[in-house]
C-alpha cells in the first residue's frame, strides 16, 4: 500500500522522503486546509526528494467555486509544476450547487495532461458523494480521489469510505482516505478500510500537529501495519 503525506516546508519535504513515505503531497496554509505553495518551494522539493511529489493547486480558500480569474491563475500553476518537474497536481473545483464543475475540471486537466491527478477533499463538501464519483469516472486522467468520507475525520466516517471503495471498483479511480488519521490508532481504521492508498498530514507529526516536524517513529508505526 501506498503512503502519502503533506509536505509544508522544505524540512517537511526532506524529512518524509528520507522516513520512508511513499509521496509527497505538497501544500501550505493548513489553517485554511491547503493552498498551493510558492514555486521556489516546488522547485527546492522536487529537487531534493527521492520520492514523486504532487502539489496542491487552489487559489483561495474560501470555497471550492472558482470564477474564471481564478480558474487563469490555477492554469498558470499547473503550467509552472509541469515545469519545475513535479510529478502531479491535486486538483478538485465544484459549482455553487455543489457539483463537479466539469467545464472548470476540463481547463484544468487540458494543462495537466501526463501529469499524475488526485481530486482533492472537494468531494467532502459536495451535495452528493456517489454523483461526485460517477462524474469523476468521466475524467480517464484523475487517477484518485482523496476523502475523508465527510467533512468529519476519515475514522468518524468509515461506513462512507468503504461504499466509495465499493463504487470505485469498477473503475479506474482508487478512493484514498485521508484527514484526522493518527499513527498510534491507524492500525485499527486500517484493518476496516484496507485502501490501497492512504494519506496522512498532522498524524505523522508531533503532538498531532502542523506546526511540529515529522517524525520518523511514527511513519515507521505506519509502515509496519502495512507490512
């Protein structure tokens, strides 16, 4: 099974390239669930890592509904990840309804293209789950679909994860769970969920939190579970 953590700083980067993680998902402003990160930092990353790195792309944290501007300057991002060499984008937009926006998820992946795509955590605050995944079947380049089965911790919200998983099947996507995970009681969601991918951001870190380091104890008591 795959690891990925969050990466918000260059430490961050090195420290979970060389403790073993599997992919690196790099954001910043956690506060605000994720932004993306400036290219100097992108390109510090992708120049240091031993392992593939995808970058978050959203211009603002209001909401997942992008007007056009914002959907240029999400363009303009992807243009520049390409060239700086990362290995893909974590990307996701929803109308006001709370739908994909497909007009909006096609811009972005005609720039993507030959990149490595996750659809990010939109799903978590979209009016319906499996609606959100059968337009999401429509897009052969979305590789995964990062969720917490709700906008509570993936351990609050099991029953929705394992119906997404069973849904996604038959299809090219594989549901990743993520958010609120913990080192010390993964083991447990683990032996329920069993997902192919998993995704871990303030868990690996001390005291559970994004303002500490990564460390190494606790991607090694992941690890080990998944051995």
């Amino acid at each position: 099974m795959l690891l990925e953590v969050i990466a918000t700083n260059i430490r961050d980067v090195k420290a979970a390239s060389d403790y073993g993680a599997d992919r690196i998902e790099l954001c910043v402003g956690m506060k605000e669930d994720g932004v993306t990160p400036s290219f100097g930092l992108i390109e510090s990353a992708v120049e240091i890592s031993k392992i593939p790195i995808n970058v978050i792309i959203r211009s603002h944290v209001q909401s997942f509904f992008y007007e056009s501007l914002e959907v240029d300057t999400m363009v303009r991002d992807i243009r520049m990840v390409r060239k700086l060499g990362a290995n893909g984008v974590v990307i996701g937009a929803l109308t006001e309804e709370g739908r994909v926006d497909v007009e909006v998820m096609k811009r972005l992946l005609e720039e993507a293209e030959g990149l490595d795509i996750t659809f990010h955590r939109a799903i978590d605050f979209s009016r319906d789950f499996e609606e959100t995944l059968e337009a999401l079947t429509e897009f052969k380049q979305v590789k995964r679909i990062l969720t917490a089965g709700g906008r509570k911790p993936a351990t609050e919200s099991v029953p929705m994860i394992k119906k997404l998983m069973e849904l996604a099947e038959n299809t090219h996507l594989t549901i990743m769970p993520g958010y609120g995970l913990r080192a010390e009681t993964f083991n447990e969601f683990y032996d329920e969920v069993s997902p192919k991918e998993i995704h871990f951001g303030s868990g690996v870190r001390e005291e559970n939190s994004f303002m500490n380091p990564i460390e190494r104890a606790k991607i090694d008591r992941i690890k080990q579970v998944l051995a």
